[in-house]
C-alpha cells in the first residue's frame, strides 16, 4: 500500500455520493409516502420492520426510531420469522419490508402468509418493478445512482437512502401525532437526556430534617452551625410564619469576616441576602441548572406561595445526572 495514498479524497467522494444520493431521493416522498404514513398512522397495531443483511440493519435502527418518536415498532428477522416468529404479527399491525433489490427471498417467501392474515404490506426497495414493490399495497422508492464502493457493491449509498427514508416516515409520524418532549422523554428515561426532560426540581430537592433553615432572630453563629450540618453551602432564613426572609451563603460568610461583625450578638436577619432566587418544586431539574448559571449561584431555595419547601445546590443536579 503506497504511503502516499490519499485518504481524505475518497472519503470526501463517498460523502459527495452519498449527498447526491440523498438529494435524488427527495423526488420520492410523494403521494405513496403520503399513503403510507397514513396507513400506519391509522393502524391500530405496531410497525413490524423486516430486511435481510444490511437491509437488516437499517431495519433494526429504523424500528428503534420509529418506536422512539411515538409509532410502536419492532424489528423482526425474516429468517426467523420463518421458524415461529411471524406469530408476533397480528391483526392491525403493519409490515414495512426493505429489500434495495426488491427480491429477498427470506422476504418473499413470508408474502403469502402475510396477505392471508390480511397484514397490509410497506416495501422499500429501489427497484419499483421487483417482486416485493408489485406485492405490495404501497412502495416506497429508495433508488440511487451508485453506490459509494468503487465496485459498485457494497451496499452504502442505498442504505444511507434507506436510513433517509425511514427517519422522514418516523418523524412525519412523529408531527402528525403531536409527539412532544415529554412523550420523548417517557420512551428514554435511563439516558441523560430522559432525565432533563423527566427530573423535577421535587426529585433531587432537600426536605424535611435535611433542609437547612433558622429564624431571622437566630445568631450567625447558629446559622452558621445550620450551614454546617446541612452540608449545602447555605441556610433559608425563615420569619415566625414560616415565609422565606432571605438566605446566608458560604460567599456571604468570606464577605462577613472582613466587616468584623460579632457572630455571637448579631441575629442573622441584619446581614442577609433579602429576595434571593426561589424555584418552584415543580420545574424541571434542568430550569434550576440554567437558572443557577445564568445568575452564578451554587444553590436555590424552593418556595410554594412563599413558604420554603426545599433547597437543592449543584451538587445535587451533578449527582442526578442533570448537569
């Protein structure tokens, strides 16, 4: 292999292809695109995806995403669907079949079975006169030009235009039914973004015993013990109805120090922080980290008409994974 040889310039012609091909295959979302979002729209069962090989993969991930933006999907492998798997099908669902050729004959060989269930039939392949694009009710052309592999063999441009074409289905879907961030959310409650869009401020907030408060009359010196014991780096400072006065912070005590003020005598009321930033228990998680970065503060006390209900700092958005 010569040491010489230019890497760069054939992944930029791979991407170049590939570009032109996604390019070609807007001139397919058509009326029979329409037709078939509208079928699965109106189905009152899942998406089965099938496909051989590549087509396979591509199928799998298509699934995922359908599954994922609010259309029930799954993937099943036309192999085994052979051996007892096609019992997963059932009426109302229906059958997106990929195949660039048209002709798999894995897939093929399930049509009969398909029809006599009366599962109506999606293909995609990029040859509208192969045999699954006429035994089908609706076709979806995914054609290119070429594809990337100078052989013009391995399958890449054509399952990128496969990819393509799924994800315009999906998220055609996916704005139709009014699929919102919250619904995206409840399908991905394990990732990081589940838990910005699914944590509230309620979820990771301190209560009860570990919530850091004392009186407006209390010394600095209590406040400070409360500081302290709570381990957040500041303290609430309530008056006798139990309504938020202020709050006392870590940045608070380095400014105090240099005043020389006696922290024995002096109530904690005289020398904090009036009208500090308040959020409401139920905000989302990630609202309370912008709020703190937006104004530069380490913590936010949590107010319901006025009355503390808790406190979190950033330490607890970092331990939950908000942040």
């Amino acid at each position: 292999m010569s040491e010489t040889f230019d890497y760069c310039a054939i992944g930029r012609r791979v991407i170049e292809i590939e570009a032109d091909a996604l390019h070609t295959l807007t001139q397919y979302i058509n009326g029979d695109f329409t037709r078939a979002c509208e079928l699965i729209a109106a189905a009152s069962g899942k998406v089965i995806v099938m496909g051989m090989g590549k087509s396979g993969h591509i199928g799998n991930k298509i699934a995922a995403t359908l599954a994922s933006t609010g259309t029930p999907a799954f993937f099943v492998h036309p192999g085994e669907a052979s051996h007892g798997d096609l019992g997963m099908i059932e009426k109302g669902d229906v059958v997106l079949a990929i195949s660039n050729s048209g002709e798999a004959q894995e897939i093929l060989t399930l049509l009969p079975v398909i029809k006599r269930l009366g599962i109506p039939l999606i293909s995609m392949t990029g040859k509208p006169e192969s045999s699954m694009a006429k035994l089908s009710q609706i076709h979806l052309q995914i054609t290119v030009a070429k594809e990337a592999c100078p052989l013009n063999l391995a399958p890449t441009s054509s399952t990128t235009a496969t990819l393509a074409m799924g994800d315009a289905l999906a998220i055609s879907l996916m704005e139709a039914r009014g699929f919102t961030a919250d619904d995206f959310a409840l399908s991905h409650p394990g990732g990081a973004l589940g838990r910005k869009l699914l944590m509230r401020i309620s979820d990771v907030m301190h209560t009860g015993d570990l919530l850091p408060m004392v009186y407006e009359e209390a010394s600095i010196k209590d406040a400070l013990l409360e500081v302290s014991r709570k381990g957040l780096g500041m303290t609430a400072i309530i008056d006798s109805n139990q309504q938020l006065s202020g709050i006392f912070t870590d940045g608070d005590l380095r400014r105090l120090l240099d005043k020389r003020i006696d922290i024995h005598n002096t109530a904690i009321g005289d020398v904090m922080t009036r009208n500090p930033a308040t959020i409401s228990a139920d905000v989302l998680a990630a609202e309370g980290l912008k709020m703190m970065e937006d104004r530069k503060i380490n913590g936010l006390l949590v107010t319901d008409a006025g009355k503390l209900v808790g406190a979190l700092n950033m330490h607890d958005l970092l331990k939950a994974g908000v942040m």
